[in-house]
C-alpha cells in the first residue's frame, strides 16, 4: 500500500484543484487578518478606549474553518473521481493492488490534503494575525487543544466524504454529491444549536409605561419552544455526533465537549471506512 500513497501524494501535489484549496485556506486567512487591520486602522481612537483583552484575534483564528468546509468537498470529490474519470482505479486492479489498499491509500492522502489546508488557515491566523492586529488571548494548550480535536472532525468528516466518493465514478458527481451532503449538515447544525441552547424560560423584566407613568411588571414566561424529553435527547444526539458541529464549537472556542465529540469522531472514521471497504469491494468497476 505503500506505493499506492506515494503515488497519490505525488498526484496531489500536481493537484490544480489541490493548489487551489491551499491558496484559498491561506488566502481566507490573510483576507480575514487584513479586514480586521483595516478595521483597526480606522477606528484607533475607538479601540484605544477599550482594554486590548476585548478585540483580540481569538475569534478570528478558527472560524474561517467554517467556509473551508465548502471547499473540502471539492478538492475529494475531484481528487477520488479523477481515478475513474483516467481509468486509474481500474488499471491499479488490474496490476494487482488490494480493492481495500486502494481505498484506504485514497482516505490516507485525501485526510493529508484536508489538514494541510486545515493546518495552513490556523497557522496564519495565529502568526501573520497576530502581528498585525495584536495578540491572541488563548493559551497556547488551548489553541493545541482546539486545533487537534478540530483536526479530528476534519478527519472524520473526510471519511465520509470518501465513503460516497468512492462510489460516484465522475470527479463532478462526487465533488457535487459530497458538497450537497456537507450543506444539509452545515445548516442544520446551528439551527440545532440555537434551539439547545433556547432558554427554558424567558426571563422577568419591568418598563416605564409612558402613559400612565407607572412601572410595568412582566413576569418570567416558559419558553413555549423549549425542547424537552425525548425530542431533546434526539437533537442533542444529531448535534454530537455530527462532526460539522464539532467544528462549529471550535469557532466558537468551546472545549467543553471535546472528549465527548472526539469519540464521535473516532466512530464515525472506523464505522464509515470499514462500510466503505466493504462496500467498494462489491462494487461494479465495469
């Protein structure tokens, strides 16, 4: 499987889709730290007044992530369907290779890809951002902490993404197959979240009314759209295991369920490389 690997790395980096996911990671980063220096730079006086703890580049470092993800879906899409679209696939069966070393050098170089531009967006984000617009207020195992389990989701999410790539024989069809999958999870994940994170009750509060200048007590009110029971435990299950929404609680410097949500992760590579093996193996190569 070696040989498979090498010759897939030596393929990505003559990638013209591969080159440009790159540029992209690293050029959604500058674009990002430059809007924030230009911002900065026009409204010194403004920022001078608040103490630099309140505009950090910490919100900055990883929500670019989230657009990347629409360009992920691309570069395996085209990267997997490029071995049918040249008759790649069937010329490595044909030599000998193993149908599941050919799917696992394939998930191998397309998850090296991924970080890399993964990698890249953080990496300038925390360096060219922050010495241009000022520091990043986060310990350093904090951003290690982020950046790996965030890494994990990646790996997770490329899985699947190879998983139904590997069945699609064109490089358009799977790039537009896996995109519309990675869609319906990125909408439906902060949709979700808002609504676990929707308060159980809305809280009291008083007015002026200017009519009769008396002081108006409204009481605390019970969220009519407060999830509750088993319709909770569903969506908090839908959130969890989705790795979009891991991601997403990356952007937002969550921690907390990181443990939780690498375990996710870790299933979803294993359950979805051994389908996709077994699958591929029964597959019409004709």
């Amino acid at each position: 499987m070696s040989k498979l690997i090498s010759a897939n790395f030596a393929r990505l980096f003559k990638s013209g889709v591969f080159k440009l996911y790159m540029i992209f990671s690293g050029g959604l980063s500058l674009f990002m730290i430059f809007m924030r220096y230009a911002e900065y730079q026009n409204n010194m006086e403004q920022y001078a007044k608040i103490p630099p703890e309140y505009h950090t580049m910490d919100e900055l470092a990883f929500v670019g992530l989230l657009y990347i993800l629409f360009v992920v879906p691309v570069f395996v899409g085209n990267f997997v369907g490029t071995e049918y679209s040249d008759g790649t696939m069937r010329n490595k069966l044909i030599v000998g290779h193993k149908r599941s070393s050919i799917y696992l050098a394939n998930l191998t170089v397309c998850t090296a890809g991924v970080l890399m531009g993964v990698i890249l967006h953080i990496l300038i984000n925390c360096t060219v951002g922050t010495a241009l617009c000022g520091m990043i207020s986060l310990t350093v195992q904090k951003i290690f902490k982020i950046t790996l389990y965030t890494a994990i989701a990646f790996i997770s999410i490329t899985a699947l993404m190879v998983m139904i790539a590997m069945f699609v024989n064109s490089k358009t069809g799977a790039s537009v197959t896996v995109l519309i999958m990675t869609m319906i999870m990125f909408i439906a994940t902060p949709t979700i979240y808002q609504k676990l994170e929707s308060p159980e009750y809305y809280e009291g509060y008083s007015y002026l009314d200017e009519d009769t200048g008396e002081i108006v007590e409204i009481p605390e009110e019970k969220n009519p759209n407060y999830l509750t029971g088993t319709k909770r435990k569903v969506y908090q299950t839908i959130y969890d295991v989705t790795p979009i929404s891991h991601i997403y609680e990356s952007t937002i410097l969550s921690t907390e369920n990181a443990g939780k949500f690498a375990s996710y992760d870790g299933i979803i590579l294993v359950v979805t490389t051994a389908l996709g093996i077994i699958l591929f193996r029964k597959k019409d190569l004709k």
